[in-house]
C-alpha cells in the first residue's frame, strides 16, 4: 500500500502548473466511440481515471496509444462489441458515458452498473430517461448491468432535466450527436467540461449550439471525423492549489488555468480576504497580506461554487477565526471527511447538507484517510496546515484525479512524500 506523509505548517510558495481536465477527459475519451476516423487527445492528464477508461476503449477492441505524457491516440475502428461489462468498468464513474457514446454509434449499448467516489446515491435515472425519450429502452441485467436499445437509429426530442445533471446532460449529448433529427436538452448542465465536450464533438462535424447554456440543441449527422483536440485545464485541481495556497497562508500562481472557470472560487477567497490577481492564463492567490475571515459557501451547479472544492475549502475555514457554514447542495453525502478532520482537532458539526466549522484552532497531525477523491485533496491540505507529520491513506482516491501531486507540492515549499507500506488490516483495498 502507498501513502502520504506530510509534514505541515509550511507556507506554499511559487508557481504551479494545471494538468489537463479529469472530468472533460473522462468524457471526451469515450466519446471517441462516436468517431469514425482516428483522433489525437492533447492535454490529458497522467491520472488513473484515464488510464483505466483507456484500457477499458482497448478491451473493447479500440486502439489506444499514449504518445507523450499528455497526449493520446484512440482509433476506435476495431470497436466491434456494444458491451462493456468488465471489472474495469466498474472500477470508475464515467465508463457510463460509454452507455451514451454506443447508443449513439449503434443504438444498443451494455454498460456495468458504474462505481467511483461513494457519498451517497447516486442515480441515473435522467440519463435513462433522456434516452427513453430519442426511444431506448433499458432494462437491469442480473441486477448489475443496464441495457439500454432500440431497434431503429436513436430519434431526436425535447428532454427537460429535473436537475442540471452533469452525467446526463452529457450522456444524452453523446446519444443524441448521430441520432435522427433535433434532440433539444432544457435544464441542461454549463460545468465547463460539458461546453468542452461539445467543443470536441463539434470539431469533429457534430452540430450542437448553446452547450454552456441552460437550452442545448443537438442535430444529429451521419459522420464524425478525426481530429486533434487539446482540452481545457482541469477547474477543480486548480481550484485545490488556490485552496492550498489560502488554507497554508502562502502565495502561488496557478498557471495554464481558465480564470473565468475559477470565478466561484476566486469570489470566494477574495471575500475572506485572499488577493487575487488574474492573468490571461493564471491567477495569483496571496493569503500573506492580512488575516482571513469566515464565511459561509453554497455548492451549487456551475456557476455556482463547484462541489468539488467544498471538501478542499472547508479546510480553509478550519484555519480562520469564528464560524463558518457550508451548505452542500448537490450531493447528498458528502461530508465523510469530517470524521477525519475531526481527528486533527477541527470543530466540525453536520446536520444534514449543512457543516458548522468553528475555525481557528490549530490543526495536529493524526493518520487519516481518503474517504473520496476531493476528501482526500481536502486531507493533504490539512496535513499541509496542521502541526506534526500527517499521514494519509488511501491514496488511490486521490491518484484518480490529481497528477503528479507531490511533486506539485513539494516545487511550492511542501514537505510531502509517498511511502509504501504493509497493509495488514484489508481496509485499503480500492473500493470501485
Ligand atoms: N442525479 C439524479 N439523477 C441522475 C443524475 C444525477 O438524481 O440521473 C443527482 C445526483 O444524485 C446528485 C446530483 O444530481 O445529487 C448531481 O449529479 P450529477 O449527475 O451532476 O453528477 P455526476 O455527473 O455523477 C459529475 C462529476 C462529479 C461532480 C458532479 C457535480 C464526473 C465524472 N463527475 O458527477 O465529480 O461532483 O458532476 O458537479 O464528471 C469529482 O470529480 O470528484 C466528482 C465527483
């Protein structure tokens, strides 16, 4: 087994690269499904995630080749299967965007049932229900794949979402590229990597307009050439860092960003008292200048503050003077961390989508754990923060999404390295 140790209390300082962006890149490799020709993925970030949808498009029969560290090559031709039920596939999240991408390439689609991070359920009954409505039936197979089909080429319609569903909106998108006629998706998801996604559809000769918007409207076509696409940087490895940088009272330039994905995030840290300065492709968090303050956070859908930072900054509102109130909105679940914050000495008390942290005690070290992805971002950050050497477990949580973490860490003035190490208690093994 691998984990983090860190020893805290140091002030990060420098500049920090973005890697490209997890979840545009979860969606974008499987939308190669769709393509008829070869395509070149640039900017890919060296995570799990993509390995494993990688390998999952080769066992398929697709062939996948990394060129460099950032960039791929998927000739998905040799696909022949409509059937993706490995253990890879239910080892992530995403591998249920393949449901959309065969759907789309050959209106029958078996999917395993899809893993990722645990908080809470998460349903998929608007994906089943968009594609219901382009005419898809689905039924659940030995309680543990779905088979989603329909004898004739997917129809277009008008689907209303009763939640700006990012899963969704991007499922149905990838159904609806190749389907007959005008598919229209209202209430739809604007996180970034959803316009990303219809930007790579749409340079390969697919017709969506207003992906970004509530109201997406899809054509459907017959034909999806290659390309060579560079995707965006990733907002929520971005938004850790400037996190970090606040939550340790250090000063970094967060460079190849997107500032304008970072606003929720940036409005934030200003109100508490961070300068930032905003560059073409960077922003500088400087939490040197003055004391910070609390404040309260609701997570919403984009553009509203991400959920996936609410772990990473409520660790920030543990190191600020008087009381802070997060209010989760999205998940259901997503305050597992605290039991382990708690653990450093945070003053952390849930009651349902609300977490009440009295901030400004000093936080200690103690092992703990990475319940999810984000939890585990969240984890590092308070060791970075606390007094002592902290160390943190479960780090193929943390592997799935975030490049090269250490070595970003330790170039800003960390003290953190990962270490192997006998697992005797089986609690570690990767839960999907
Ligand atoms: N929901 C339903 N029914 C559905 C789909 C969603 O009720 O059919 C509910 C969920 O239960 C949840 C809410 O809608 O309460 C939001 O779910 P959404 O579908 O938007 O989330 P997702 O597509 O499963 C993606 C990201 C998550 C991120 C959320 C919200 C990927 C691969 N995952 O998940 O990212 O938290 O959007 O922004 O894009 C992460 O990166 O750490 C991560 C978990």
């Amino acid at each position: 087994m691998e984990k983090f140790v860190i020893n805290g209390g140091r002030a990060l300082d420098g500049d920090v690269a973005i890697s490209g962006a997890k979840n545009a890149a979860v969606a974008i490799i499987p939308a190669v499904v769709l393509c008829d020709e070869p395509c070149r993925i640039e900017n890919i970030p060296n995570i799990s995630d993509v390995t494993l949808i990688g390998r999952i498009l080769q066992e398929m029969g697709a062939e996948v080749k990394r060129i460099n560290k950032s960039t791929l090559y998927i000739d998905p031709k040799g696909i022949e299967t409509t059937s993706a039920t490995s253990d890879l596939v239910r080892g992530m999240r995403a591998s249920y965007y393949l449901l959309g991408a065969l759907l789309g390439r050959s209106h029958s689609a078996r999917v395993c049932l899809p893993g990722g991070c645990n908080f809470g359920a998460r349903p998929i009954d608007l994906h089943l229900k968009g594609f219901a409505a382009m005419g898809a039936r689905h039924e659940l197979v030995n309680g543990a794949i779905i088979d989603v089909h329909s004898d004739y080429r997917l129809k277009g319609n008008h689907i209303y979402l009763d939640f700006a569903s990012v899963g969704a909106t991007i499922n149905i998108m990838l159904a609806a590229v190749k389907a007959e006629g005008q598919t229209i998706i209202e209430n739809a998801a604007k996180e970034p990597h959803i316009v990303d996604l219809a930007n790579f559809l749409n340079s390969m000769g697919a017709q969506i307009r207003g992906a970004g918007t509530d109201t997406i409207k899809i054509r459907g076509v017959d034909f999806l050439h290659g390309v060579s696409y560079s995707i965006i940087p990733d907002q929520i490895e971005a938004g850790t860092y400037m996190c970090a940088a606040a939550a340790t009272r250090g000063r970094v330039l967060v460079k190849n960003v997107t500032p304008k994905h970072l606003e929720s995030i940036t409005a934030k840290l200003r109100e508490i008292g961070c300068e930032i300065k905003e560059f073409d492709e960077a922003v500088l968090v400087d939490a040197t200048k003055r004391p910070l303050t609390r404040c309260n956070v609701k997570t919403m859908p984009h553009p509203g503050f991400p959920t996936d930072c609410q772990p990473q900054f409520a660790v920030l509102l543990t190191t600020v003077e008087g009381t802070s109130i997060i209010n989760e909105s999205v998940w259901d679940n997503r305050y597992q961390y605290v039991s382990e914050l708690t653990l450093m000495g945070a003053h952390i008390s849930v009651e349902g989508r609300l977490a009440i942290i009295e901030g400004g005690s000093r936080l200690s070290a103690a092992p703990v754990k990475a319940s999810d992805l984000r939890a585990g971002a969240a984890m590092i950050i308070a060791g970075l923060c606390a007094d002592g050497t902290t160390e943190v477990s479960s780090i193929q949580y943390i592997e799935r999404g975030y490049e090269d973490i250490v070595e970003k860490l330790t170039n800003l003035g960390a003290d953190i390295r990962k270490v192997y190490y006998e697992d005797h208690s089986g609690e570690n093994s990767l839960r999907a």
